[in-house]
C-alpha cells in the first residue's frame, strides 16, 4: 500500500457529519476509509446531455412563472396547456435517452 501524505479537508454539516459517522461505525471503518472507499472505488457516470436536460426544465420553468403572472394579471383564462404538454414530453424524451445511455455505460 502507498504511504498517504496528503489530506484533504472539507466541510460537512452536523447532520452530514453524523450521518457519515453512522455509516463508518456501521462498516466497521474509519470516517477517511469510508471516504477513500466511497470516492476511489466507484466510477462517476458524466451525462454530458444533462446540460441540455437542465437547459429544458429551466424553460419551463421560466414559461410557467410567466403563465402564472398572466393568469394573476387577468390577462390570460388559461394558459396554453398544449404547449406546456409538449414541453413536458421533451423532457421524458430527454430522460429516457439520459437513463438509456447511463445503462449503456454501466455495462
């Protein structure tokens, strides 16, 4: 095994600490062995579609705050909810490639 020199220090809060603590306690490991184990022997997953995913829920978001203001306004009876069902489809479109392409990489 390598000699470890280098430290890393972060900040946590109580609960986290806590929560991190309990889990250390349960596998019988130190809180740096649970970390070191939790960080180095997984693989991170990077979904570079995330970026567009996020792009399309912030739009939405951003279309549903204005609807809303318009109907707080009297300006609108309703909102167009043929668009907003379009939207939300592009979503679930979005997703399932996400969830998709997360299962190809995993095998």
């Amino acid at each position: 095994m390598e000699h470890r020199t280098e430290r890393i220090t972060f900040r946590v809060s109580p609960v986290e600490l806590r929560v991190i603590e309990e889990k250390a306690e349960k596998a019988n490991l130190k809180v740096s062995e649970l970390v070191r184990r939790a960080t180095l022997d997984k693989e991170i997953v990077v979904i570079e579609e995330l970026k567009d995913f996020t792009k399309e829920v912030r739009g939405i978001g951003r279309n549903i705050n204005q609807l809303t203001i318009l109907a707080h306004q009297g300006k609108i009876i309703y909102p167009n909810i043929y668009e907003i069902e379009g939207k939300i489809d592009d979503i679930w479109q979005l997703l399932n490639l996400l969830i998709a392409k997360t299962k190809a990489k995993k095998n």
